[in-house]
C-alpha cells in the first residue's frame, strides 16, 4: 500500500547557512561531552545544545550568526533534547521564547509542548545579521533540569532553490518505533532524520518513492544522502541503495548509479519536463543490523 504525505510549502523554504553560533552557557557532562551552541545548527537531531546554568535556564540564550545582514521569515525549531522519545520527556523543554533581532527588536513566541518541529513566523520579514533565542519559560522535564535545543533552522525570504513536491508517495514507510521514517523527512535538512522502507519481506529493492509536483515541471538533477546519514556507525548499520531508476510522467525512464557514501551526492541527468518522478531502487547494500533500506534526503533541483 503506498503511503502519501502532503507537503506544506515552508518544507523546503529556503534557509540562511549560519555564519556561527554563541551561547550564554553550555552543559558539559560527567563523560566530559560538551553540548555547545554550534550543536543547533549542525543538522542532527541527536547532537542538542543544553544550557549549562545552575537552574533551569531561564535567561539562557543561543545566538545565531547570520554572516551579514539577511531578510528571514521565521524559524523553524526542534525544541528539547530529540535523540529519542524517553530522552525529550526527561530534559526541559522551552516553553516561551524571546527573539532579538542586531537591531535590537524583539518578539516573543510560546513552543508548543509536542515532540514536532515549531514553525516560528515573524510578525514581517526582519532584515537582521543575527537571531538570539532567549528562554523565559520552560515545560519541565521528568528527571534533569536542563533545557535546550536540538536544531534551529532560519528561513529565508527568498524561495527555495528545490522544486517542491505538492505530495510525496512511497511504496512503504517503516512503523513507528520512538521514532518516525515518513517520507516528509526526505527534506527537512536534517542528516539523521530519515525515510525508510517498512517491507519486513524484502531489503528495499524495488521499493519506490514518487515525487508528484502538481504541474509540468523542469527537473535535471538529484540531491541525495544514501543511508542513515548521521554518522558513519548508523551508516554501515542499515541498508542503503546502489543503484535505481527514474520513471518520469512521460512514460520514459533512466537508470542512476547511487553512490554507497554518507555524504551528499547530487545525481544528474538529462533535463525533463515532467508533473511526477518515481525514484524506484534496483540494488541496495545490506546493512550490518537492520534488514531496512533508508534514505536520509532527496531532493530535485531544476
């Protein structure tokens, strides 16, 4: 049965790549692991900035540097400690949030108490060369007082350079298990957020993804993170493609090499105008520990 997911259009709004990232404190653990500001903007959930004061963080600020002046809309935050379910109950959550612009502006924005992304919006675009989140309230955790953020994405003005898909449709979508594997986390720019088959029957050959854009569209080229692409332990311990297949509206197809690599791979491939493409895999690379074929990110590009 195939699975559909709507997209909404901020998906893939287009974000500012940081500049750098300060903080007002970090945690550091027993084991010596540092959770420092940069974490936020390193594009894994399981890495989360934790404040290090002696209290639950109020005051607390991350800072966000945007290496000049841009014009952003809002934020997108995963608010708390995500590296699992049980981890992001235990661990403070932000409840209410200041928001200060290099001008000096400030708004003020209450987090939802769920484990989903935030969508932030401003009241108008900022033109601002940074963005300073500050906690003035928080949602207790169950067992440590610390409060943080796992990742913060700022988006831009301007509209993404990826053709956004009005639904995206896979062949099969792993259950649930603490975490989530749905095919809207093929662009949501975060490396260990993933899409994986849930074939108990097979290892992700001919399993497929069909990117259906609405209308009669321009697409040339793949971007592509093969795996579990949060490092390379994950990598190696699930299934990834080698190799697939495009199927375009036209009827017409072409076949791709799939590089077994963590690292981001843009495909390309003669231009189409098409409504849909289907990215059906041929050969997968078996894992060391899970019989599940996943994919981090995939996107088309013009």
């Amino acid at each position: 049965m195939s699975i559909a997911v709507l997209f909404v259009a901020s998906a893939l709004a287009a974000t500012v790549k940081p500049a750098g990232v300060e903080s007002s404190s970090y945690l550091v653990s027993k084991q010596g692991e540092a959770f420092e500001g940069k974490r936020v903007v390193d594009g894994k959930l399981d890495n989360v900035w934790l404040e290090g004061a002696d209290s639950s963080g109020l005051g607390s600020w991350v800072q966000i540097d945007l290496g000049g002046e841009k014009t952003i809309t809002g934020l997108k935050i995963w608010n708390g400690y995500w590296i699992s379910p049980d981890f992001w109950t235990r661990h403070n959550r932000a409840k209410e949030i200041e928001v200060e612009f290099s001008d000096g502006s400030k708004e003020t924005f209450t987090l939802a108490d769920e484990m989903k992304a935030d969508m932030v919006r401003f009241s108008s675009p900022k033109a601002t060369s940074s963005v300073k989140l500050k906690f003035k309230s928080v949602y207790r955790g169950s067992t440590f007082n610390d409060t943080g953020f796992s990742e913060i994405q700022v988006l831009d003005a301007k509209p993404s350079a990826h053709v956004v898909p009005v639904t995206t449709t896979a062949s099969s979508v792993l259950v649930e298990d603490g975490s989530t594997y749905g095919t809207n986390q093929l662009s949501d720019g975060l490396v260990d957020s993933l899409w994986c088959e849930g074939n108990a029957d097979g290892d992700g050959t001919s399993e497929s993804i069909t990117f259906d854009f609405g209308a009669a569209t321009q697409v040339s080229r793949l971007k592509l993170r093969n795996g579990s692409a949060g490092n390379f332990k994950a990598f190696m311990a699930a299934n990834r493609a080698k190799a697939g297949k495009l199927s375009f509206s036209d009827g017409s197809t072409v076949d791709i090499a799939i590089k077994p690599s963590l690292m981001e791979q843009t495909i390309a491939f003669a231009s189409k105008q098409t409504t849909l493409v289907t990215l059906t895999f041929t050969d997968v690379i078996k894992g060391a520990r899970y019989n599940d074929l996943c994919i981090a990110e995939a996107y088309f590009l013009p």
